[in-house]
C-alpha cells in the first residue's frame, strides 16, 4: 500500500498523483503508440473503433456519470456532429477546422436543446431524450437535399496538412488521428474535474437542493453539462462516421444510444477509466460471440443474439456491480493491499439517513 | 439596521400555516436560536431565508437586500450559508470536494480557461484550497480529508456539513438542528465550534436546536416558536421560563395539572 505524504496544494490538483501513477499511464501511451507495429490492421481498426466508441461515451459519461442526468438521445448528437462535420469537409472547410467546430455546434444545439428538457427528471428525461433519438432518423431523411437521406453520403478522404488519411490506405495514420482526439477530449474530462465546474456537476448529481444552498445554479449547470456532453459525443459521431466509410439516416440509430449507456453502466459510472473499459466490451463483444456461435458450430448467425446479451449484461451489472467494472478493479486492489484485513461489507453503500422527500 | 431583517411573514401549505406572521430580526455578530416544538415552523424559517419557498407575504431583507426578489441560488453569494436537519452532502464525492464546492461562491473562471486548466485556474484553485485547509484544520477533520461522504460515520457528516457552509465564508450561518444525533462528547466540541464561529472568524450565527442546555450556552438570544408564530423571544432564560413557552411544550394538560397538584396541596 502506497501512502501520500501531501505538502502542496498542487498534490491535490496535479493530473498523476505520483511518479508511479505517471509512469504507468505514461507506459500506457507507449504501448498505444507502438500499437500498429504489434497488430496487423484489422485488429488496429478494431482498437481505433475502441477509442472511438471511448469518445462517445465519455461524452455520454460526463451527463450521466458526472452530473446524473441519463440520456437515450445521445444517437442524434453523433448524428449531428458527423452530418455538420462533413457538410463542411465536403464545403471545402479543412477536417482540422471542421471537426472541433462540428464538436462546437453540436454543443450549442444540444445545450439549447437542453434547456427545456432538463426540466424533466429521471425516467422522464430519459424518454424524452429517447424521443429525440428516434426523431432524428426523420429529420435526416427530410434534410435529403444536405444529408443524402437514404441513400447516405460518402464522405470525402480526411486531409490534415496536405496528407491524405484514409481508411484503407493509411490505417495507422487513422489510428493516431483517433487516439489524439482521444487523448485531448480525455484531457479536458480531467481538467474539469479538478475545477469548479466539474465539483458543481458532482454537486447536482448527488444534491440538487444543497447545490442550490452553496450557489450553484442547477438549471444553467445542467445546460452546460449538457452541452459539454454532447460536443464530445459529436466529435466521436464525426469520427465514427468518417470511420465507416459511408453513413445514411440509419447509422446512428436510436440503438446507439442505448449501447452507448450500457457501455458506461457496464465500464463504470462516474469514471474515465469506465467509458474506456465500456469501449472495449462494446467493440469486441460482438466479435467474442461470432466466435463462441462458430465454436458451437450453429454455422447460421441468430438474429438479436447481441442485443439479447448486450441487454442481459446491463442488467446483470445493474443488480450486481452498479460500479461496473472499474468498481470491481478499485476493489480488486484493496483487496490486495489489505490482504489479508479487507472486510467483505467495505464497500456497500451505507444507507443515508433520514433523508426526507419534502424538499426535493 | 439589522443583519437580517424578518417582517410579517406568513407561509401557508395547502391549510397548513406553516409560518404565522412572523416578525424578527438578527443582529451582526450574535447567535440567534430558533426554538419551538417539532412541526413549529423552524426549518421552514429556514427555507424561506433560502429562497426554496416564497411566503404569501411579508418581507425578508439581509444587510438591505431583497431576499424575495431573488432565486435560491443567487442567496449565497449575500454570504449565506447553510445545513440542513437531515444532512445534505454529496454522497459520492469526498470530504474535500464536498467542502471545495463550499467555494462556489468564489470562483471566477469561465468555462473555456477551466477546460484548458490555465494558470489562473491553477491559482484560483490553490486559493480555494487554502481556504479549505484552514476549514479542515478547524474542524479536525484531516483524517477524513480524502474519504467519500457515503463511507462515514452520521456525527462527520454532521461536521463536514458545517465545513462545507463555513469554507463558503458566510457572514450568516443558518444551522438547523446542529446537535441533533450527537454524542454527549460531539455536541460539546459543536458548541466551542460555534462559540469560535461567532468570536474568531465573526460569523453571525441563526440556529435552530432542540437541546436547550446547548442553546442556553451559545445563544444570546432566543426565538420561540410554535404552530409558526412567536411565542416569546429574549435571552435564553428569559425564554425558557416564559409561560407561554412551557405551555407550548409540555401542553395546556401539564400546566393545568400542575396548577391541580398545586391546589391540591393547599
Ligand atoms: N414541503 C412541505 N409541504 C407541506 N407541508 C410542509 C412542508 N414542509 C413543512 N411542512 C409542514 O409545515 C410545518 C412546519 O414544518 P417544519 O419542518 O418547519 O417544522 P420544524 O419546526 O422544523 O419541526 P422539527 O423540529 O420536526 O424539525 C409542519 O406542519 C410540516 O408538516
Ligand atoms: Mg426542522
């Protein structure tokens, strides 16, 4: 067990809370970097998906995990962010410029958006956020003349600088594109964290009426977060579009959504680490059941199989991990570091008291 | 003029009058205890001062503001801080960040320079940690600095609570029920805590409290409360030895009884 001896206040603020914990997220970066040298290119596209799918749901985990509001529209902002992403590639706006102003838009449209959802609580919000999601596959088929509709669009090849990315062409370069985007949206997560913004997101999760008691304004940090939320989710909408190749009004299906909030109940509410390890379930999940269904020997694929697990895990990690699988690794570990003292009840949520329902 | 001026306010929940009338005033630099049997109005006082209820009438003014004209959240930035009866923290943060969102009133940054973390960030949030530190070493509670609120015991909570409305640096502290589910040991170390509140850092202090002995301790004067209208109001003594008072708490019955036993006896 390692012990903190803090002697600044910028113990408590810095990003990595000792050399250790900077050298394994710094041996992390390595590994990510030497990736493409370790894996041929399906299993590199698989970990770009990864990083992909990552961005969007920490875009979804800094509504739903940070502030606690759930969200099941989250479809239609990476809708958004990929059409207004590539409307302006294709208006000849340069993808450097064009993605972070899609993420941007995004932002704006889903903070105004926003305002009179987040009057709604809980199950409310989440289905008129779900409403929205659906609604949007309308919308991109009567945008035809800008969205292609039904037919799609074919975005054009991604140019940084004069260099050419392309999916098939230049894979790796791919990658470094998607784990930069990554790597800076992670950064921003962190850095609100640790700033008030981040503590009044916690603030409104876990109290409305005493956020309101030490001056937070509930209903404008809700906007924001919302906002925030759905400028990341844009950028990883962008992404995942461009990725595919092609996209039309049923590639970001209200389905989406609810992957996306499984994938951060499954990795862990309230952590960065949990919309990673959300990723990686989500993006090979559907692979390890191809290969458990071959080894079986069925030979024909069963229609909804992923949907049916995808749905037994949530609510398997509902009833039995509501920490998800971070959760489980943090207990793992003070396991270990007490062992052989861990308690078994260390961890169970101990009930608050008298908590009354007058004010709410 | 008064710190925080109270008049005529009356506050009606369906056919319940939850506060009648009422009328009072705190001055800078005292303790001020609200008295009164369970369902007198009290925490609703509180609200009122809050902003989380609008009366039907009546004025509420601290330090020459408008309380009425503005919204819950717009009430700490007066420097009016708060706990609750039933303990409102936020349950999966730690101590630390509980008390950090104490600061809110303070901070200055926009949203762009927080997301980008730059310098000026760094210095308002070292500043703000100072001032939580301080905050922390008052109350003795280092050794729970870095715990999450879910995890601890109900007399923490309680002090973390009162950190959390001193590290906003209020000039009026509203307590409700600060005692109340303390040990005989916790509630001596509230009552030094809220003598130092008023005599060190210069808060004034609204409380609301049930256990008179701690009341006649810290409070300079007294507010008695019943069905949400005064019944007396004066130093301590004063209003514990009111008849009107005794009445409200022990019921007409056991005045009445007495005065029998006392007719009998002659
Ligand atoms: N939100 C509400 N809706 C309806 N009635 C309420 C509400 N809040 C309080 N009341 C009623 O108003 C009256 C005063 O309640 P209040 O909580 O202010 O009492 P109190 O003096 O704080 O009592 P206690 O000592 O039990 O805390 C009670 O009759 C209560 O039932
Ligand atoms: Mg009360």
């Amino acid at each position: 067990m390692r012990f903190h001896f803090k002697t600044t206040y910028d113990d408590d603020i810095r990003l990595f809370i000792d050399g250790w914990k900077l050298f394994l997220y710094g041996a992390l970066l390595v590994l990510m970097l030497a990736l493409p040298w370790m894996i041929d290119s399906f299993y590199l596209g698989e970990a770009n998906n990864v990083l992909i799918w990552a961005v969007c749901g920490l875009g979804l985990m800094l509504l739903t995990g940070q502030t606690g509001q759930a969200s099941l529209g989250h479809s239609a902002f990476m809708a958004l962010g990929c059409y207004s992403c590539v409307l302006m590639m294709q208006a000849g706006v340069p993808f450097i410029i064009a993605l972070p102003v899609a993420g941007v838009i995004t932002g704006c449209i889903g903070a105004l958006i926003a305002i009179p959802a987040l009057k709604l609580h809980g199950v409310y919000l989440a289905i008129a956020t779900l409403a929205l999601a659906i609604l949007a596959d309308d919308i991109i088929v009567l945008l035809e003349p800008w969205t292609g509709g039904v037919s799609g669009i074919v975005p054009p090849d991604i140019v940084i600088f004069g260099y050419v990315v392309n999916r098939w062409g230049n894979p790796t370069e791919w990658y470094y594109m998607t784990l930069v985007v990554t790597l800076v949206v992670t950064l921003l997560y962190r850095n609100l964290l640790r700033a008030p913004l981040g503590r009044s997101f916690a603030a409104v999760r876990d109290s409305e009426i005493s956020a309101q008691a030490m001056g937070v304004d509930v209903a404008r940090t809700k906007t924001i977060a919302f906002g925030l939320s759905c400028a990341i989710t844009g950028l990883g909408g962008a992404l995942m579009g461009l990725f595919a190749g092609a996209f039309n009004n049923e590639t970001f299906n209200f389905l989406l959504s609810i992957q996306l909030l499984m994938m951060i109940v499954v990795g862990g509410l309230g952590f960065i680490h949990g919309a990673f390890l959300g990723a990686i379930v989500i993006a090979f999940l559907p692979q390890l059941l191809s290969i458990v269904s071959d080894m079986m020997g069925s030979g024909v694929a069963i229609p909804g199989l992923e949907s049916a697990v995808f749905g037994v895990i949530l609510i398997v990690f509902i009833l039995f991990e509501p920490m998800g699988l971070y959760g489980r690794w943090l207990k793992f570990r003070v396991f270990l570091e007490l062992f052989p003292f861990a308690r078994k009840d260390m961890f169970k949520r101990q009930k608050s008291y008298l908590k009354t329902e007058r004010l709410r | 003029m008064s710190l925080l001026e109270i008049e005529g306010v009356t506050l009606k929940f369906g056919g319940v009058t939850a506060v009648n009338n009422l009328s009072m005033k705190v001055e800078e630099g005292e303790v001020f205890a609200l008295v009164g049997p369970n369902g007198a109005g009290k925490s609703t006082v509180f609200n009122l001062i809050s902003r989380f209820y609008t009366p039907v009438s009546g004025s509420i003014k601290f330090d020459g503001h408008d309380l009425l004209q503005m919204s819950p959240h717009e009430v700490p930035s007066l420097g009016i801080a708060r706990t609750f009866q039933n303990i409102e923290l936020f349950h999966q943060a730690t101590v630390l960040q509980n008390l950090l969102v104490g600061r809110h009133r303070h901070r200055k940054a926009g949203l762009v320079p927080q997301l980008l973390h730059l310098p000026s960030v760094r210095a308002e949030e070292r500043a703000h940690r100072e001032a939580v530190e301080e905050v922390i070493d008052f109350l003795d509670l280092q050794p729970y600095r870095d715990k999450m609120i879910a995890g601890l015991p109900y007399g923490v909570r309680k002090v973390v609570e009162l950190g959390r409305a001193l590290a906003s640096k209020p000039r009026l502290l509203l307590l409700d029920e600060p005692a109340s589910g303390l040990s005989v040991e916790e509630t001596q170390n509230m009552r030094w805590w809220i003598d130092d509140i008023r005599r060190q850092m210069g808060i004034t202090v609204l409380m609301v409290e049930h256990d008179m002995g701690l009341v006649g301790k810290v409070s300079d004067r007294v507010l008695a409360l019943a069905d949400g209208a005064k019944l007396a109001e004066g130093t301590p003594a004063e209003v514990q030895s009111h008849p009107a008072v005794i009445e409200a708490y022990l019921g007409t019955s056991a005045i009445s009884k007495t005065a029998d036993a006392k007719g009998a006896r002659t």
